[in-house]
C-alpha cells in the first residue's frame, strides 16, 4: 500500500481495497488561486464510480481553517471538480470556539461529506 499521510487515511484505503472499490491515491493534482498565488491541490483519494463519474475525496480528522479555505479556492477554481470529504469525526467543531461543526461546514458550503467511510451510494452515482 502507498505511504498515506495519515492513520486515516490508510484506513480508508483499506476499506476502499477491502470492499474491492478500485481508487487511485494523490494521482491528480488541480490548480487553484490563492488570491495573487497560483497554487496546486492534490486530492487524497480519486474515486471512480459505478457509472463512470470521478469524485475526489478528502479525508480529514482535524480540519483547520487553512484546509477550509483551500476548499473554498478548489472549488471555485474548478467548478467541474466533484471534491467531497470523509470527516473522520463529523461532529468536531471547526475550531474550539466554534458553534459549527465540519459537517455542518460541509453543508454550508455545498459540499458533499460523509462519516468515516465513502459511502456505496456515493460509488452507485452516474
């Protein structure tokens, strides 16, 4: 198995294997702008479903504001890109001060998330 980044994110991979879900990790990378940078983002997991469509998924236990921010940039740089996230704990709040949890971020944001595993209506979509 490839050198993940996280304890996480292994765990994932492990089930994507387990349940036999072909994936392919950080094998892309997409540009995005900070304001006045040209940056990269390389997605944790890129996921093909059962229907032919490619998802990128991120897998995040903690999720600080930087991460959310990049997402923000990701997304509105390439509105194409189906990015969605994994929260290893959804209830977390964004921060220790925070009302808001990352899945409650996610919603907000319009992004996609899910607990802990991808999951199989995700790898159902067309």
């Amino acid at each position: 198995m490839a050198p993940y980044r996280s304890m996480f994110e292994k765990h994932l991979a492990e089930n994507l294997t387990n349940r036999k879900i072909p994936f392919e990790y950080e094998t892309i990378s997409l540009p995005y702008t900070i304001p006045a940078e040209s940056k990269r983002y390389t997605p944790d997991f890129v996921v093909t479903t059962n229907g032919g469509r490619t998802i990128l998924v991120e897998a995040k236990g903690l999720f600080s504001a930087e991460d959310r921010k990049k997402a923000l940039w990701v997304r509105d740089c390439n509105p194409d890109a189906d990015v969605r996230f994994v929260f290893q704990n959804p209830a977390l709040k964004i921060n220790p001060n925070a009302k808001q949890s990352c899945a409650q971020w996610a919603e907000r944001n319009g992004f996609k998330w899910a607990d802990k595993f991808i999951p199989e209506e995700w790898l159902q979509e067309r």
